[in-house]
C-alpha cells in the first residue's frame, strides 16, 4: 500500500515537472533575472525595482497570467543564468548581437540606442580619435567592453557602469565608455563629468530567452502592442523623465 502511494505520489510530481517545462502553466513563477543599475531601464527605488524594460515584462507576466519573480545579479551572470535554463529570461537592458544570439534567443527589440563616451570636464575627450592611448573604465562584458577591446584599447573593467563613473571621477580612469541613457542618468547631477553627443554604436536592446523558448511568442506580442498603442513611448517618456543619478 505504502509503495503505491509512493509511485502514485512520484507520477503526480513527475507530470508537474513536465508540465512546468515548456510555456510554463498558469500561475507558475515566471523567473527574470537583470542588473538593477541600469536607469531608466532597471533600477531600484526603494526596494523595488522599476523602469522601462519592467514596465515591459510585467505586461509579458499579465499577458501569460503568471506572477513575476525578479532577480538582481552581475550582468556577466544574466546571459549565462538565462542559456543554462535557471531563469526563465533576462530583461537587462541587452543589446542584441550575432554572437549573443548563438546562445540566446532574443525578443524583436524594445529601443534603439547606442554607446556615448563619458569623460571629466577638468580632462575633456575630443572625440573616439582622441581615446587612443588614454585608460578606458567599461562594464565587463558589456557591448561597451567589447567594441573598446576591438577597436581602441584593453579597457579596464568594472562590474557596472556606475563603478566604472566612480572610477572616472576619482581620475584612475580617463573616459569611460557606456550605453547613452544611463550615462546621461550619472551626468544628471553631477557637473564634473560630461557626455560627448556623438554616438559610437548604434544597438537595440531586447529581452533574452533560453534557445527555442516558447515564450518568445508572448514577448513579441506584448511588444508589438506597446508599442502600437503607446504604451512603450509613454514608458520611455516617463521613466527617462523619472531617471535617478545612477550611482
Ligand atoms: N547594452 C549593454 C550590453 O548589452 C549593457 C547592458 C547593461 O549594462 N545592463 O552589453
């Protein structure tokens, strides 16, 4: 009797296990994992964490009827966490690339942005020209990371781009290379930096899944209608109006 109870038991949460694959069921958490100092994309206010690219995945959460879990992480964790099947997605404020999209699936993208030099206006930077020979602070593994590795120096790299702004300002680097909204977010109240207007990359931010995960689907969707209805825009407006100093 005991042992029938035990295999009726291990069936049951077997046919759980399997069923909690794939799209997921109604009610099951959907797992986010991101790095939360990234304004106005995601950051933290208070014990929440807010922004544009939440705004974006709570609709997702909605439209799948399934309660959102959120999870802050370094961002050289995020992809990983995503490709190996420990989160559901990532929302981080990922620029889509061909080489990322050999591990990850991404959503159609949400923005269109780009890579800004920021630098310390006692030691103005003219231009990109100008940043060979000088130390470049980055994010480690960023896009930022990448195209200065490729195209100018060894950066030295930080977790985040705020520690990479701090660094800026204490003079241990001499620019720093980020993504255009949070660099504009540091600079917001702080006279001693500033931004140079050219951008150096054009990039799209989208949402990143696990390979051949059915929940894409659901995220184009979602997006397509925020973006068709406004919804997006009002977003952006908002939370780039709302944007802290991200450090
Ligand atoms: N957009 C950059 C990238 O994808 C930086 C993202 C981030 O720091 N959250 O690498």
């Amino acid at each position: 009797m005991k042992t029938n109870i035990l295999s009726i038991l291990s069936v049951v949460l077997l046919s759980a296990l399997v069923i909690g694959c794939g799209s997921g069921s109604k009610n099951e958490v959907l797992y986010m994992v991101t790095e939360a100092t990234f304004p106005p994309y995601e950051f933290r206010q208070g014990d929440d964490i807010v922004g544009i690219e939440v705004d974006i995945v709570k609709e997702i959460a909605k439209e799948l009827g399934r309660p959102l879990k959120m999870e802050d992480m370094k961002f050289d964790s995020v992809i990983p966490c995503v490709q190996s099947g420990k989160a559901d997605f990532a929302a981080s404020g990922i620029t889509v690339t061909e080489d990322r999209k050999k591990n990850v699936d991404f959503s159609i993208p949400f923005v269109k942005t780009g890579l800004v030099i920021v630098c310390r206006k006692d030691a103005p930077v003219a231009n990109a020209a100008d940043l060979k020979g000088k130390t470049i602070g980055v994010q480690s593994s960023s896009t930022s990371d990448i195209y200065v590795t490729q195209n100018i120096c060894e950066p030295d790299r930080y977790e985040n781009a705020p520690l990479a702004v701090q660094a800026l300002r204490a003079k241990r680097v001499d620019a720093v290379v980020c993504d255009q909204d949070p660099a504009y977010a540091m600079a917001k109240n702080d006279d001693s930096i500033m931004i140079l207007p050219e951008l150096l990359t054009e990039e799209e931010y989208a949402i990143a899944f696990k390979k051949g995960s059915p929940l894409v689907e659901a995220a184009n969707k979602v997006i397509e209608r925020m973006k068709a209805d406004g919804s997006l825009e009002a977003s952006l407006k908002k939370w780039r109006a709302e944007m802290p100093s991200a450090d």
